[in-house]
C-alpha cells in the first residue's frame, strides 16, 4: 500500500491522507474553505446541516458550490434544532439584529458547531477522511464561542476518544485556514461569490437583506478588500 | 434568589441547579437514568434522538417511559444519520448481528455520543441546565469508545469552551451513574422495564427479536438479577 503521486493511500480504501470532509454552509468562508481544501489536493467530501435556520437560500447556494468547485459528494443532513431553540437563526419569535451588537449576538446557536463537528467527525469516519475543514473565522469568534482555537483544539481531543478510529490510533486534524484572517482577506482569496449566501433573512431567490449582522460583516469585507460587492439584495 | 425547600434556585428562572436534560433512548439503561436523576430530586427534560436507526419502536418506548417517570417535557430530534451510514443500526446494507462479536461490534454509530451530547448541550444551554444524564455502563464501553469515562471527561471539557454558557464561566457535569454498572445491577434498581424496548431490530409493535447483542445482553442481566424478563419477544 504506497501512496500515488498525489500522496493518496491506495490499497484498502479505509484511510486516505487527501480525503476532507468539509462543512459548507453555502455562505462566504465555508465556499472559500473549500476552495483551499481543493487547492490543498483533497478529495472533499462536502456536508451541510439543515437545522431549522431561516436562511434555507444558503442549503441551495450549498450545492452550486459543492458542484462549481468539485466536491466529490454534497450530503445535506436535516437535524431539526428548530426543537430546542434559543436562538434568533432557531426560533422565529426572535428577531435578528439589524444592527452590531455587544457580547455574544442572539444569533449564537446554542452548541451548533459541536454539532456539526459531531456531523463532520461521524462522516469522515465513515469516509476514511482524517482532515476535517471548518470555516470558523476571527470575525466570528470575537462573537462564538464555538469558533475559537481552545474550541477546535478541544474537539480535537475528543474525536480521539470517541470513535473507533481513534481508539485504533486515528488522529483528525481539523483545518480552519481562516481562523486569523479577516473578512476582506478571505475575499481577496479570489473565489466566485457571487453564488455564495452570507445572509441570516435571505429571501427564497436566495437575495439578502443587506442589514443583518452577516450582511454588515460581508459588505464590509468587500470594502475592506477593495473588490465590487456581487452580492444580490433584495431592495 | 435563595435555594428553596428541593434545593431548586428561583428567581431569573436562568440557571437551576436541580434542572436536567436526560438523554432517553427508550432503552432499559437510559429509563433507568432518568429513574435516578427523578429520585434525586431533578426537574428532567428527556430527549430523544431519532436518527434513522431500525428500532423506532424505542421512541415510542421513550415516550412512554418519559410520562411515567415524570419528565417535565420530552423531545424528539430527528437527524438522519442514514446519509451517513456506516453501522448496521443506520444503514439497511448492514446486518445486526445474532453472536456475539469480537472487538467493537458494526452496531457502533460513529459518532453517535458526540452527536447526542452536543444535542443535549445546546438544549441544556437553553433550559438553563448544568446537568446532563447519559446511560453508558460497562456492559457498551467495553465495545464502544464512545461509553468510556476518558470520553465523557474530553465532552465535558469541551462543553466549557463550546458554549455562550460555559464562557461565562458555567460548568456542565455529566452524569453517568450506571457507568460502572453490570446490566444486572442496572435491573435490581426495580423500573418496570416492561415500558421498555432494548432490541436493535424489535417489531413495529415494539417486540423484541431476542437475538441481537442488546437482546443478549439484557436477557442474560434478568437472569443475572435473578429477576422474571418481562420484555416481549417476537417468537
């Protein structure tokens, strides 16, 4: 069992050092982290969550971007959060913010990317994949807690007492190539953003509402980055 | 805001010591958990994962078993795990053993704790819950990674850091008091375990097949116990 000249594993097709699985939630950084992850040489095995969010434009925005940047496979798994709630992407009687907000913003879902990585983890085990990517960025984890270092390196420790691959030795890495850049660094990166959905409202055509804390974020990004904003709006 | 009588905080209704989210599978070990956070005077949220697995007759066992013990309220989260696969339990290609099986058997899920627990994370971050409860013994750890106290401890570790909750500087504990328990000994706690469904692959009427490890190994813990089976088989 040698690796071929792209450094896979061929053989029993239980491990193979170039699979990723990587979370895409069809927004700006997760598109632009599978980008790096295909760029890196990784097979991509793509999965996004459906959990109840508002913004089910971003699931549709999900597989034009699995398919443009060649993932193997798109899985969309539904986990209906909407059943716990707390949050403002949960529950329809909160309201999202259409201004900044101090501390942790009522669009924090309560243990989210733990489920995710949970989602992610369970997959990669499946698919023989070591390497997890997650788009978690600085601009995020200002806000989430679930998108800081001490967070990832944390689950890290977990995937290798929670599974059987582990307990056989497996050790997964979870990538997050953006953690320490900026959202205009991440637009600089390139990528066709026209076919991604940042917004936490967009409307069935996929358009944003251009005033929520995403769209700030996104719109400010381009500016930063000096780039034309392609983002659709509704109004 | 002052302790009262049970122990319970009052007042901002936020955090309750004596709150807890009960994970309930509708299994004999999980009844019994809930059995035990009930007597020791938790107010309970039971959840239950519906997750594509063959032994829906469990959730309604669950829902059973959560009235008669007196749970506060009882949710089913559906996640489909069968666009993952990867164990008998989720994929229908997969065949639930009638022996016993060396190593850790293909009923594993991957990832399935991981999974549960970030579930009952984000609904105990909601519910102002510090307590969660999860029937893992002896009995599944010495074939699932993902029953073993090294596993429980890196969860809890990781809900510190994973959560709005935990950042404010929250501890979640959770507890497995069945974790050194022989499936006998789980059963001379005295639940009416005639509510309760074990089998991987019981019937639509919650009948058991009498065959499969969990049916195994709770047959043989009556017998250990010394005490009449009342579960229903199939033939």
């Amino acid at each position: 069992m040698c690796p071929d000249a792209d450094g896979r594993i061929q053989g029993d097709g239980k491990v193979s050092e170039k699979i990723a699985v990587v979370l895409l939630s069809g927004g700006l950084d997760s598109a632009t982290v599978l980008a790096m992850a295909r760029a890196e040489g990784y097979r991509c095995q793509a999965l996004s969550v459906s959990y109840g969010q508002r913004h089910v434009a971003e699931l549709e925005a999900a597989a034009r971007v699995a398919q443009r940047l060649g993932a193997e496979s798109h899985r969309v798994i539904h986990v209906d959060l909407d059943r716990i709630g707390g949050s403002a992407l949960t529950d329809p009687a909160i309201q999202v913010p259409e201004a900044p907000s101090r501390g942790i913003p009522v669009t924090y879902v309560p243990a989210r990317n733990t489920l995710f990585l949970a989602l992610a983890l369970g997959l990669a085990e499946v698919a023989g994949a070591r390497d997890l990517f997650v788009g978690v960025n600085v601009v995020d984890y200002s806000g989430y807690p679930d998108c800081r270092p001490e967070f990832i390196h944390a689950f890290e420790q977990l995937a290798r007492v929670a599974t059987k691959a582990g307990v056989e030795g497996a050790r997964f890495h979870i990538h997050t190539p953006q953690i320490s850049l900026s959202k205009a660094e991440i637009i600089q990166r390139g990528l066709d953003y026209a076919q991604t959905v940042s917004c936490y409202q967009a409307d069935r055509d996929g358009r944003a509402c251009g005033r929520c804390d995403s769209c700030r974020l996104r719109r400010a990004g381009f500016e930063a980055a000096g780039v034309p904003d392609p983002t659709r709006y509704a109004a």
